[in-house]
C-alpha cells in the first residue's frame, strides 16, 4: 500500500484476504492496465511510516474486482481541487502552547474557548483538543508525536501536519485552528512545511501532499520570537529546546518562521487558502504584540487585533482565561478597513506599528471570542 495512487512511497502492508475499501483515485498506470488505485486502512505500517496509522492506496491488480473502479466505491476526495471557502462552523483544532514541565490540561486551558465557540453554535465534537506532550491530559486526540519539552517545535508540526491530513484533508474536509503562544509556531510549522516539503530545511521530514486549513487564529503567538527579558524568558530562565527555538534571533525562528510569511494550506483556482488572524496584547511581556502579529509578509492578513491597556490587562495566559463577560479595548485592522500592518521586524518594538491608521473597537470581545469568529467567517469579521 501506498502513500498516493502510485508506486513511489510505500506506507503500510494488508495482510488480510478479505478487506473493505473506503474510496478509490486514478493515478500512475500499473501492473493491471489501468490507473485505479483503492483506499484502505491496511495492517502492518513500514517502518518509519507509523504516523499514517496503515493507510495507503493499493492498486486495483491487487484488489480482485472485475470492473475498475468498482460500482458503489466513490471516487477518494481530489487533493488538488480544495473545498471552496464558506461561512460556517468546521472542525477547530485547538493546540495549546509551551510548559515548562511538559504537561497540559486540554479541558481546564481551552474551557473559555470552547464556550466562545459554542455561543456560535459549534457543537462539542467539533472541538477537537490535540494531545502533542506525552503526559497532556484531558485532550480529545493525540497526534502521536509523544513529545517532551526537549522536542522540537519542528516534530510537532510535522505531527499535527500528518494529523490533520490523515484525519481530515484526505476525505475533502476542511478545518480551522486556533492556537496559543507556541501553539502558533506549531500550526505555522504544519502549513509551511506542507507548503515547501521539498525545500531546506522542511525536507529534513516526510511531509503530507497537502492540506485544507480555512482559518486560524493565534493568541500571543512568539513569530518573532518571545522577549527574552519576560518572567519566563527563555533565553535566561530555562534551558529546554523549545525555549531556546523561541528565542529571537534562534535558528528555529530565523530558518523556519521568518523566511516563509504568510503561509497558505493548498490554494487552487479560486479555491481553499488560509485566512490568518493574529491577535496581540500591549500587556502581554511573554510574546510581544509586535512579535503576536507579524509574519513577515507585505500582504494584507485576515485579522490582525491588538488590545491595548486600561480598561482590563490580557496577559499572555490571559488570552486563554480573560472573561468572555468582561470589557475590553483593541485596535484592529483587516481585509475590510486596511491600515498599516507592516511594522519593523523586531521582537522588542512593541509598538511599532502605525497605529494612527488603526482601527478601535470599545467595547470588545474577549480574545478567545475573536478567534471564534475568526474561525467562523470565511473572510474574517
């Protein structure tokens, strides 16, 4: 079985005689004459392709049918034609950022946005918690990377890259993102390296074909880095690999982050695309809002929203855990009222931007409520 309908990658084996079929694709031409290829979910994964959990495409001279493809198998989603982009609630993945020992509580971290998202209607099985250290607890799925402190950001992305292909982008199905502090890092990593698998140093993984990602939006997301002089500064504070990969100026951020902005899951025709809202806070010491909403691209993002102080401080955890009944103040600018989002690449220039061209917003929403909205419309509110 392989990794596409053709013979180039393989991933798994059946061992089975009798076996079901959930789809099928044309491909590469292969021993039986023709170019259909069958899905399935096989039993025995070839070392080093785990992640895919055995599925793979068998070809139809290994599948005893007499007609290819055969009547009532539908026709496998086509990876190169994405679901156009629609107002709607699909699937949220929820990823959660970096602790220092390694250990999360999916429930208690994301219970103030699940709750801005059922307010919009979301349902509970669409929001889809990620376990990525080993000893998180209370997630709704695991994406297998098992990871310490001592991970790489780069592991993890790759990881949730492949959970949300084999989960989601293979059956045709779009999904949304929001994600805090390191967690931005973490889908920023998935999209880009899909985006550039065979390009240095993305090609150091196996990288999906690709993926459908509508929305994200981040919470004090650390793009240019966190501020190395914050309570919890990586540079001085602790010594783990993903402190150090957030530090401004590492490798990590300098390859892998800055270098490819404005990341897009699989964009054809008019359709699919990324739309990315990046909301910040001048009372977050942890991840700048000069570093939460820059991506290092001369385009015109989504969202970019940055709530500014006074009425009520949104610390960094406070992104997360701030009153959705609570007051606040933000300036803000986007695809429909266009200002200034082109501010100096520096972590320590919090304010940088222009924000004489910015937009305010008083009373607002709590930040988790933006990203829920963000995540709803497919050109962003």
């Amino acid at each position: 079985m392989y990794g596409d309908a053709n013979g180039y990658t393989p991933v798994a084996q059946m061992a089975s005689t009798n076996s079901w079929f959930v789809c099928y694709r044309r491909g590469t031409v292969h021993g039986g004459g023709n170019d259909v290829w069958y899905y399935s979910q096989g039993d025995i994964s070839v070392p080093g392709m785990g992640f895919r959990q055995a599925w793979g495409y068998m070809p139809a001279v290994s599948v005893h049918t007499h007609i290819d493809p055969w009547p009532g198998v539908p026709q496998c989603p086509d990876g190169y034609s994405p679901p156009a982009k629609t107002d709607g609630r699909s699937t949220v993945i929820m990823v959660h950022g970096y602790d220092t020992n390694a250990v999360m509580n999916c429930r208690n971290w994301f219970a103030n946005a699940k709750s801005a998202y059922a307010a919009i209607g979301y349902s509970t099985s669409q929001l889809v918690t990620v376990k990525y250290y080993a000893s998180d607890q209370e997630c709704n799925a695991d994406i297998g990377v098992n990871a310490s402190d001592n991970t790489s950001i780069a592991t993890i992305g790759n990881s949730l890259a492949w959970y949300i292909y084999n989960n989601y982008s293979r059956f045709g199905k779009n999904v949304d993102v929001i994600a805090h502090s390191m967690g931005a890092l973490v889908i920023r990593t998935a999209i880009t390296g899909t985006q550039n698998r065979f390009t240095a140093p993305f090609n150091a993984y196996s990288w999906p074909p690709y993926l459908y990602v509508q929305d994200v939006s981040t919470l004090g997301g650390p793009y240019e880095g966190g501020f190395p002089n914050s309570s919890i500064g990586c540079a001085f504070s602790y010594n783990d690999l993903q402190c150090r990969e957030m530090v401004e100026g590492n490798y990590f951020i300098q390859n892998w982050i800055k270098p490819y902005g404005n990341p897009q899951a699989w964009y054809y025709n008019g359709r699919g695309g990324t739309d990315w809202t990046m909301i910040g806070s001048f009372d977050d010491y942890v991840a700048l809002a000069s570093s939460a909403m820059e991506l290092h691209s001369p385009a015109t993002f989504g969202h970019k929203v940055a709530y500014t102080s006074g009425t009520s401080s949104i610390t960094h955890d406070g992104m997360m855990f701030a009153s959705t009944t609570g007051t606040y103040r933000l300036l803000y600018c986007d695809y429909y009222n266009p200002c200034d989002q082109n501010p100096p690449f520096c972590v320590s220039c919090q304010f940088a931007y222009n924000f004489s061209s910015w937009y305010w917003s008083y009373p607002a929403e709590a930040p988790v409520e933006v990203a829920a909205w963000g995540s709803y419309y497919a050109g962003g509110r």
